[in-house]
C-alpha cells in the first residue's frame, strides 16, 4: 500500500492507525517542530518505517530540535549544504 500525505492533520491519521497495512513513510516535506515528534511516533507505533527529506527550509534544518527529532527516522536525505546548516560542518 502507498500512502502520500503532506498536511499536519497526517499526526491524526498516524496516532488513530491510519497506517496500519503500510510498511514505509516517506515524508517529502519538513514537518512542523511542534508536532513531528507526534506524528513521528505515531507513525512508528504502526509498526512503520520512516524516510525524510525535508527540502531546503532553513528554520527546521537550524533548529535544535530537528536534530532530536532525526533518532526517530531510519533513513535522513540530507544534502550537502542542508547537512551543513544542520551540523555547522
């Protein structure tokens, strides 16, 4: 099954089982700090696996957070300059 979603209502859908016959998630967008780690789990609680690629967006790539939120994505695309703005190396 291939499930796409690119709003934040997808934490909803995720905590309420919504991605029961999915094996994978991949999100193509940077999800808002102040609820990625709840979609994140949710996601995860269904038993799924989750990619991330944000995009170029600074303020998330910048913001502490995000790098907590990344121990909960099994796989990160990063570039090389989006890699750069998240470690400063």
């Amino acid at each position: 099954m291939r499930t796409s979603s690119t709003s934040s209502s997808s934490a909803e859908t995720a905590a309420s089982g919504g991605f029961r016959q999915t094996r994978h998630v991949h999100l193509g967008w940077a999800p808002p700090l102040e609820t990625a780690a709840e979609l994140l789990a949710g996601i995860r609680a269904n038993g799924c696996t989750v990619s991330l690629d944000t995009g170029w967006h600074e303020a998330w790539l910048g913001d502490a957070r995000a790098m907590e939120l990344l121990r909960q994505v099994d796989i990160f695309f990063p570039n090389e300059v989006e890699a750069l703005r998240m470690t400063g190396h």
